[in-house]
C-alpha cells in the first residue's frame, strides 16, 4: 500500500489597510480580491489569514509581525494606504518591519498600472522580507490588485523559496512561476 504526502497548507497574509473597513462603515473588497486571484493563481493548498486594520502605521506592523513571526505566513499581501493622502502609511510600516527591501516589486507594479491608468504613478507600494516571509503592498482596488499581482507573481514562488518559506506552486494556465533549472 503506497501512502501519498500531503503537502502542506502553506499560510499567507492578507491584510487590509482601511479606517472605514476596520470600523465595519465599508465592505473590504480588497481583501476578497487578493483571495481571488490567489485562488486562481495557486496550485498548492494554501489558507487566508486575514485581518482589517484602520491606517495606523502601529496597528500595520504589529499584523504584519503578527502573521510573519505568529503565523508563519510564507506570503503577505496588504492592500490599501498606498497613496499619497496623509494617513496612507503602508509603505512605511512595511518598510519598518522589513529586514530587506525588494524594490523591484514596486517597480513593476508601477509599470503594470501605467498601462491602464495614469495616477498609478502616485503609488507608493514596496515589498521586503521579514525573516521567512515576504510582504507585498498592493493597491486598494481589485482590478489594480490583479493588474499587480499579474505582473509580479511569477517572482514570487523563487523568492520564497531564496528566503526559505514554504513551497508555493502556480496554477501554469493562469501564471508561470520562473525558477531556475536544477
């Protein structure tokens, strides 16, 4: 009798960065859109772990060490609080948490963005690694979410491999994730 192993259920953050959200005044979109497109872009099994937080930078980085360093989550995704306006502070409290900043990330999702929008220029997402994780800011908006995720995700898997997490498979039809040859 040949046993299968069951890979395991890797954890990823998603955390949504609203004051109106976190009050219940707004329906999180942006959180369900990061699950979304996850859904359609993992093969492996993997789990949400999700949390709303109002645009404090010491409530951001106490659930992005939380789900690092609690939860062992591989994978972090925020959206929201990446603009411009005063209380958008994401970026900051991301970079605050980071043992390393990852700035092609944000590079890329600029470039992605500008394709369809102008004002994606006054984005300020950025990524980093906190010990085994990485953590990337994304946009508030779902179609901006997938736009970013579209462009960065293939990265993502080696990545996480390069920072020791957990093994993130990729759906090959939706997304193509580039590791080197053995």
């Amino acid at each position: 009798m040949t046993t299968s192993v069951k890979p395991p259920v890797a954890p990823i953050g998603v955390v949504t960065v609203s004051d109106r959200a976190s009050r219940g005044e707004y329906e999180d979109k942006g959180g369900p859109g990061i699950v979304a497109a996850l859904t359609d872009m993992l093969a492996s099994p993997w789990r949400a772990v999700s949390r709303v937080v109002p645009d404090e930078r010491p409530a951001i980085e106490a659930a992005l060490k939380e789900l690092a360093d609690d939860e062992g989550c591989t994978l972090i995704l925020t959206t929201g609080g990446t603009g411009p306006a005063p209380r958008d502070v994401t970026p900051e409290a991301t970079e605050a948490v980071c043992d390393r900043l990852m700035p092609g990330f944000g590079e890329l999702m600029r470039t992605a963005c500008l394709r369809e929008v102008p004002t994606a220029i006054l984005s300020r997402q950025i990524a980093g690694t906190r010990g085994r994780s990485l953590i990337i800011n994304l946009p508030g908006k779902p179609s901006a979410i997938r736009t970013c995720l579209d462009a960065v995700f293939p990265a993502v898997p080696y990545c996480i491999d390069l920072i020791g997490g957990d093994r993130l498979e990729t759906n090959p039809e939706v997304c193509k994730a580039f590791r080197p040859k053995a």
